[in-house]
C-alpha cells in the first residue's frame, strides 16, 4: 500500500472514531484504569548498591618479599564474594542482626526470609579489583539497612577468615615441624648405629682395592713367565757348558779380546795416522794374541792351569739359575698370599653390596627427611609472619570503594509512568481497532474504488451533509460526551494523586468537582 492511499485513510479512521466517540472513550477509559491499577498494585522497587575493592596490595610484602604469604583470596573473586554472601551463615547474621534472634519462629520461615534475601541480592565483578554489590527491596529504608548490614558482616567476616586460617596454618606446621625433629633424630640414630656396626668401607674403596690387587697379580704373573723363561734358558747355557777349564774355552777367551783389540784399532785409525803411540801398541797386542792363538792351536804350548780349574762361565750361570729358582719361588708366595688378600677384597665387596641396599635406604631417610625438616623451619617462620600480617591487617582487604546511598526515588518502571501510559496506551488501541476495521471492510469508502469496480467515468463527488435535527443530536452528544471525559479525567487524576500523595479521593474530587462544574456552566 503506497503512502498516499495510507493517508486517505486517516480521515475515515476519525471519522468512524467521532461516529463511535461514547465506545471509544469507554475502551479509553477502560484500558486506563486498568493500566493504573496496574501501577498502583505494583509494588515499588528501590535499588542501592554498594562498590567494594579487594586491596591485595601492602607495603610490607615488597620488603619481605618470598619470606611470607598473605592470605589470598581465590581467583574467581566474585564467585568467592558471591558464595561468602550467599552462604546461610552470613545471611543468618543479617537477618538477625537486623530482624532479632527471635522474628521467625519456625525454620520454614527463616529460610523463606533466606531464600528472599538471595533473590533481591546481586554481586557483580567489575574491572580490576573492584565488586559491585546491589540489593533491592520494596521498602528504601529496608534496603539501605540490610545492605550495608550484609557488606558489615562480609568484610568483618573476611577478615576474621582470614585470621582463623592463618592461625591454623601456623598451628598446623607447627606440628608437622616437631613431627618431622623427631624422625630427623631416629633416621640420624639408625645411620649412626648402621655405620657404627658395618666397618669395612665404601664400595668404590673396595673396587680400586681390588683393581690394585689385580694389577699387581698380573703384573707378578708376567715376571713368573719372565723368571721361568729366564731359568729355562740359564738350564739350556748351563748344559752346554763345562765345568772346568779347556784348551777351547781359553782360546775363545783370546778370540775374544783379540775382536775387541781389533774393534778399538779400527776407530783408533778413524782418528790417528798410523805412528800414533797408541795404535802401535794396539797394534803389539793384536800380534802377541795372535801368535798365543796360533801355540793353541798348534798344540806348541803347554795346557795351562786353567785347565784344571772350574769353568768362571759355568759358576756364574749356576749362580744366575740358583738365583732365578729364589726369584721364582718368592713371586710364587707373593701370588698366593695377593690371591688370599683379593679373595678377602671379594668377601668385602660381597658384605658392602649386602649392606649398601641397606645404607641407602637409611640415608635416603635421612635426606628426605632433613630437607623436609628444613623445608617445615622455613614454611613455620612463613606461616608466622603471614599470621602476624593478618592480624595486623595486611593481606587482602575489603574496603569500601563507594558507599551505599539512600535510594528516594524507585527503580524500574515508578507510578507515574503507568498514569501517563494509561490513556496513551488507550486511544493507540482504539485508533489500531478501527484502522483494522477500516482496511478489512468491504465497504466502498472513496470514489476512486467506485470507477475501478464499475469502469465508468465518475462525474462529481458529494460529501455527507447533516440535517438540522442530526446536527442538534450531535451537539447534544458532544456535550454528554465532554461531560463524560471530564468526569473520567478528574477521576483518574483524582486516583493517582491519591495513591502518589496517600489521600482519600473525594478531599481530592470535591475540589476538582466544582471547579468542573463552574467550567460547565
């Protein structure tokens, strides 16, 4: 539908509204009184809030630093504010605080008063640290009460929490401290006692011992085979010798220096010429031995002493073998008494690896349980500073941010919302009935829809015209219905002034009554 056929309507909407004024003006009416008895049966509401802030900060804690803790709240901090509150032990305290000990007699209504309480009470968390708590009641004096009353009762009772804990936390580690001395001192008395019983060393004392013994044993075991081979060789030169003295044996003695006295020419004739003293007597020596040599050989000369004599090469070696033999034998008694002091290491390495599980776990015992004791000490001086910050009030305070304000007007939707309402709310439901009406009849209304439905050309449109006597009954209708409009008018005015003022209605009408009245007339 275009604008202009809504605008056409307009017209016929009032028409049919004047036509049908007394119906209309009661639908008016009506709707109304309805709408304020509405606001007059609705109960205000009046809202008061107040802003608290949890001051987790102190000027303490920077200069103590990690030595102490003080009593935190949790991380969700409203949730914790909201179950505190809503919890039946503080508001049992504000009711009786409040109410008195003795305002509701059975338990079912206690907990009606409770289960009020929880509805009409809201907790809010806002940025940082800041809580907003809000209660709302139908009477302001009740509401400002009971909501100071509850936040009293919360932050004394958050501060007493806190107090408590920390006292039972110190008390706690108190006796976890004495506990953990006293296992301190048996573990310390069982190692003592172990160590005190088991006296053949440590492990790694007993291995280099035994490493040491080996090495020993190996190195003595090489020498046998050295001495044994030595023996095998000195018996071998000992068979092939003679035990006395023959021709052979000084001729190879003379074969001897002679290769020596030849030796010592050859580098002497490195370094001098031939007429050098000392090569010609080199020289003179060469040539007797040479010459003792060719005697032996030819039998010219005479045997000698010599022969008769024991062999010098075979006493020697006799001595060498005799000595070898004492050799062996003594590194046979040293292997077997090294065999007897490894074999004792072993007897020691199998007692302290029987004993070593043992020693651990004693000593492990001790370790836990000294650093336990340790850890308690320091967690006690803890506890004992953080129970003094408490109760010097330090830690986590609640502190009024904005206090609670006397509620004088209501919240929400008030009185005279539902008087101005009512008849706004009225003539729109009547304009909207018959604007349905009017669009939904079937009725031919304009000249416009004559010509479309008949397809001929409309010559003239003429408007409706009252009649002398339709004109007097209009008149007359007019006069009761601004008679009935006033009345109702000065009614309802009447009826929310005495419901804002708390009056009677006819102080208020009679006034109002004549004052009509002289309008009137």
């Amino acid at each position: 539908m275009e604008q202009n056929e809504i605008l056409k309507y307009i017209p016929i909407i009032w028409q049919r509204i004047c036509l049908k004024k007394f119906k209309s003006i009661l639908l008016i009416t009506l709707t109304s009184f309805a709408i304020l008895s509405i606001g007059i049966y609705k109960p205000s509401v009046f809202n008061s809030e107040i802003t608290i802030f949890a001051d987790t900060q102190n000027i303490i804690k920077p200069l103590l630093g990690k030595q102490t803790s003080v009593t935190n709240v949790k991380q969700s901090r409203t949730a914790q504010i909201r179950d505190v509150i809503y919890s039946p032990r503080q508001l049992n305290k504000v009711i009786n605080n409040i109410y008195g000990k003795d305002a509701f007699l059975t338990a079912a209504s206690r907990e009606k008063e409770l289960a009020n309480l929880r509805e009409k009470l809201e907790v809010k968390g806002l940025a940082g640290n800041y809580i907003k708590i809000i209660y709302q009641d139908d009477s302001p004096d009740k509401t400002f009460r009971l909501l100071n009353e509850i936040v009293r009762v919360f932050i004394e009772d958050s501060a007493n929490t806190k107090r408590d804990e920390s006292r039972s936390a110190y008390n706690f580690i108190k006796q976890q401290v004495t506990s953990y001395k006293n296992q301190l001192v048996l573990a310390e008395h069982k190692l003592k006692k172990f160590k005190s019983s088991h006296l053949d060393g440590t492990e790694t004392g007993v291995e280099s011992r035994i490493s040491v013994l080996r090495s020993d044993i190996e190195d003595m075991k090489i020498e046998k085979l050295e001495n044994l081979n030595r023996i095998y060789l000195l018996k071998r030169q000992l068979s092939s010798q003679k035990k006395f003295s023959s021709n052979d044996y000084e001729v190879s003695i003379y074969h001897n220096q002679l290769r020596a006295l030849q030796l010592r020419l050859e580098n002497l004739l490195l370094v001098y010429k031939d007429d050098y003293p000392e090569v010609s007597d080199v020289r003179y020596q060469i040539s007797n031995l040479n010459k003792v040599i060719q005697d032996l050989n030819s039998g010219k000369k005479e045997k000698s002493n010599i022969s008769n004599t024991l062999n010098p090469l075979y006493q020697e070696l006799k001595i060498k073998l005799a000595e070898a033999r004492i050799l062996n034998s003594t590194i046979e008694n040293r292997l077997k008494a090294f065999h007897k002091l490894i074999e004792d290491a072993y007897e020691r390495r199998k007692r302290i690896a029987n004993n070593q599980a043992e020693l651990s776990e004693l000593t492990r015992d001790y370790n836990v349980v000294r650093t336990l004791y340790e850890d308690m000490l320091a967690n006690k001086e803890k506890a004992r500073l953080s129970m003094v910050l408490d109760i010097e009030g330090q830690g986590v305070n609640y502190k009024i941010q904005e206090p609670a304000t006397y509620p004088m007007i209501p919240s929400g939707l008030r009185f005279v919302h539902f008087v101005i309402a009512g008849p706004i709310l009225g003539l729109l439901s009547v304009i909207c009935l018959f604007a349905v009406k009017v669009v939904l009849d079937n009725k031919i209304r304009f000249a416009s829809q004559l010509s479309s439905l008949t397809n001929t050309q409309l010559l003239i449109s003429i408007d409706h015209t009252f009649s002398r006597s339709e004109r007097k009954k209009q008149k007359l209708d007019n006069t009761f219905f601004t008679f009935y409009l006033l009345c109702a008018l000065t009614i309802y005015i009447a009826t929310a002034l005495a419901q804002k003022y708390d009056v009677s209605i006819p102080t208020l009408i009679t006034p109002l009554y004549f004052q009509l009245m002289e309008l009137i007339k």
